[in-house]
C-alpha cells in the first residue's frame, strides 16, 4: 500500500459582523486552541472533522501531520492577528516537508476584520506555499456562505448534512476518503457552485422537518449518478454583511459538469421558490411566557430564545426572556445562560446561599435586546464552569462556562457564565445540579442545535424572538456590503 502524507488541520469560526465582540487569540484559547497530537488525543474519538479524518488515515495507512484544531464561538470578525497567528500554525506544518495532501475541517463563515473571506484567504496562503495542484479537501458547516474562491483554490467542498449537526464525523470521513482516491489519482475531481440573491435559506437549514429533508434526498440520490461525487447543500449565514453570502448548493464531481450544474440549479432554485415557507413560529417573550404558565406536562416546555442565539454570534446577555418569565410568575423553571461575566464575578465574591440583588444581562450592546434588569436571588452554587458534554453533538468533549454561578430568582433557576456559547447539550446543565427533565419549564439561549439533546425529554418545544442580535427577521440589521437586489431586504 502507498503511504501517504497528510496535512490535517480544524479552523473555524462563524463570524457575525454585526457584533461589537471581536474575535481575538484569546476568544479562540478559552473555546479551543489545541495543537498537533494534543488536539488529536482529545478530539480523535468524538463528533469532530478530525476524528474523521483520522478514521480514514488509520485505515489508509496515512502519514498525518496534524497542524492545530482551533475555533471560537461565533462572535464579531477575527483580529488579523488571530488568523495569522493560527494561519501562520498551518502554513508551517506545510512547509514542515513533502505532502500528499491537505484535510481542513473550516466552517466557512469566517470573515477577518480586514477581509471577507477568511477560509479563501486560508487557501490562498497554502496554495502560495503547496502549489495549485497539491489535492485539497474541505469540510464546511452548512452554514457557510460558501465563495467562488473556496471552491477554486480546493478541489473537493463538502458540507455536513445535518442541523443539528450529527454527522460532522461522518462528513470528514467522506471527505477524506475522497482525497485519498485522488491522492492515488482515481480521480480528479472539482466543486462547482451555485446560487441565489438571499441572505439565507427560509428555515436556516433545519433537517430534521421541513423541505430540506427532500432536497438532501435528492442530493443523495444524485451522488449516485456518474461523475457525482459529493452535494452540498448550504443555508448560508445571513449576520454577515459582505458580498457573497446566502444559500449555495456545490456539486464535487468529475468529467462533464453540465448535468451536475443543472442539478445544483434546481435545488437552489427549489430554496428560492420556498424562500417564503418558514416552519418557525417566533413568539414574543411575553407570549412564550404565557404558554409556559399554562403548561402541565407531563415533561418540560423548551423555550428556545433564537434571537439571543451566542451560537451565530449573539451576546448571550438579553434579559427580555427571563424578564417575561419572571413577570409572569412562572415556576419550576430553569434559564440558561446568561453570558455576563461582571454578574458571575460579583456572585462568585458570594457565599452558597447567601441572597443578592445585582445587575443581570443587557450590558453589552443594549441596542439589541435591551438593557439590565435588576434582579434578587439566592446563591445556589458557584463552579469553575467545567462541564463534559454527553449528547449528540458534543458527547464526550468538554466543555467549559468559565467562572459559573446558578442563581435561583422567583421560581426560576438562572445558569450565569462568563464564556460565550450556546445550549446544545444537557450536561450544560445538569452539571450545575440543575435536571432539565425535572422542571417543568425549560428557557435557553440556542437556535436549532438544542434540539438534538433537548427535543427527546419535551413534551414541546416553542421558540421565541427577543429582539437580541440574531432576530430571525434580518431586516431589522443595518446592512451596507451585500450585493443589492437581495431578499429579504428587497
């Protein structure tokens, strides 16, 4: 068997340009920021693009140079120094010595403060020190706002299938087995692209319901058809103010394109001719708190805030949820979290127990989703925010909250953290000794990826708009950078 050496690496972000919170060095260590066999040994086994990319290595018998696994939650665009310094870390290891090929697990969101195409300017760099032709292949997020560039500089683009995110494994173990029938030269593929003028697709995507599940059927079905490699089929990421942007359907394949374009147009024209059909109803807080007095059970009722979503970039800190639920009387409840590192601080200089009146949310960027609300509770424990998760998507990677404090207020028990990032998993409670399952009423900061962990122990799920950042109507954003005509805008 040839031996072959491959050049691995995980760089993401999903950058929100909206948001005040820049992206720098430090917002990438406190998420993640592992290099070389490190990053492997914690990663290797879970749902990860490197532990794709290692399935297949073993397999094949790969050499592998594993560069660094490295993202941050979705915030602000990244410093230029952040990419370079992490951009800098992969170009080293492909300069280390002879390579076969490159695996990048990226998002394909990612836009650097000076740049709006941080995976092609990536690319761009590696082909500047590989050549154009060395085999490259790429794994995305969904999510990505996918660029002609990205698909000229790497010959083979492929996408997860899934969201919530289930197959990210999967994916880069596709993808891998890929690069290795062309590194032996069975093939010699390349991604083409198609889109449409819209910031995103109707329902971001979703899969588990709604016309994505037939769209994905069809891409399957037509990776059967000669030539066709991989479909990708992608929402795009509307908090992106830059020129290319929105829902894209790639096709990696060899020979002919010419049916493979046309198969790619009319799924994306599918997207658009469905650009209206949205599967989500968003309640205001005030009335998803009138659906939480009223509900028995048996099981909880998930409240899920998609406008307050850290996981595309908002600040985590709008109150306009908790508030209503408070206002309401709701009992038996649990909220989370709460992204304010100034009220985790003051709780943690507290003892167990102990009652206090602070300042909760609302301080980072008042403009969306409002300001603090002034709150008193009892402190009812205090952690260092590490936690492991168990669930679909982040089984048995940890996790970490940073300084971490659960604050009963009224009826409801509030998970305030100091890092940013989303609900997806139950260990993000349950290892504050707070039980999702136990309470009758469950309000969390996440869009759709909750659903992967949370959907089996409801007896419903509602979703809610507080006016925070990542409001599903993205007309309310003060776009300047994106090609005009485009909908929703026009």
């Amino acid at each position: 068997m040839m031996t072959f050496t491959v050049l691995t690496a995980e760089f993401a972000h999903e950058s929100n340009t909206f948001s005040i919170r820049p992206t720098d060095i430090a917002a990438f260590r406190a998420r993640l920021f592992l290099q070389g066999d490190a990053a492997v040994a914690e990663r290797a086994d879970a749902n990860t693009d490197i532990a794709g990319f290692m399935d297949v290595a073993r397999a094949q018998g790969w050499q592998t140079r594993h560069a660094i696994s490295a993202s941050a939650s979705p915030a602000g665009p990244v410093t230029r120094g952040a990419f370079d310094e992490i951009a800098g870390c992969i170009l080293a290891a492909a300069k280390a010595g002879p390579l076969d090929g490159i695996l990048l697990g990226l998002h394909g969101a990612m836009v650097v403060e000076d740049h709006p195409d941080g995976e092609g300017l990536l690319l761009e760099r590696l082909r500047a020190v590989v050549g154009p032709d060395l085999p490259i292949a790429v794994t995305l997020d969904p999510h990505a706002n996918v660029t002609a560039r990205m698909c000229d500089l790497a010959q083979i683009v492929m996408s997860y299938c899934t969201y919530p995110h289930v197959d990210m494994r999967d994916t880069a173990r596709r993808a891998a087995s890929l690069l290795q029938r062309m590194m032996t030269g069975e093939i010699a593929p390349r991604t083409l692209r198609v889109t449409r003028p819209m910031l995103e697709e109707a329902n971001s995507g979703r899969t588990d319901e709604g016309p994505m599940i037939a769209r994905h059927a069809l891409a399957r079905a037509h990776e059967d058809t000669p030539g066709a490699l991989a479909v990708s089929i992608n929402a795009g990421f509307g908090n992106a103010d830059i020129s290319e942007l929105g829902p894209t359907v790639l096709v990696t394949h060899t020979g002919d394109a010419g049916p493979h374009l046309a198969f790619a147009q009319a799924l994306v024209d599918d997207i658009w001719a469905r650009r209206h059909e949205v599967l989500n109803h968003f309640l205001t807080p005030a009335e998803a708190a009138a659906e939480a007095l009223a509900h028995t059970g048996p099981g909880p009722l998930i409240i899920a805030d998609y406008a307050d979503n850290p996981g595309a970039g908002s600040y985590g800190d709008a109150p306009g949820l908790l508030t209503a639920l408070l206002d309401a009387g709701v009992t038996d409840a649990c909220f989370g979290p709460m992204v304010d590192p100034e009220a985790a601080a003051l709780l943690h200089e507290q003892a167990v127990g102990a009652e206090v009146t602070l300042q909760l949310g609302g301080k980072t960027d008042p403009r969306f989703g409002g300001g603090p609300i002034t709150v008193t509770g009892t402190v009812a424990l205090l952690s260092d925010g590490r936690y492991t998760g168990d669930g679909p998507m982040i089984g048995g990677l940890p996790g970490d909250w940073g300084p971490t404090a659960v604050l009963r207020v009224a009826g409801v028990a509030v998970l305030v953290v100091t890092n940013h990032g989303q609900m997806l998993d139950l260990q993000q409670f349950r290892a504050f000794g707070i039980d999702p399952a136990a309470h009758r009423i469950v309000a969390l900061k996440s869009q759709q990826h909750f659903r992967a962990a949370f959907t089996p122990i409801a007896a419903r799920v509602i979703v809610c708009d507080s006016g925070a950042l990542c409001s599903p109507d993205l007309r309310r954003l003060p776009f300047h950078r994106v090609p005009r005509p485009i909908f929703p805008l026009d």
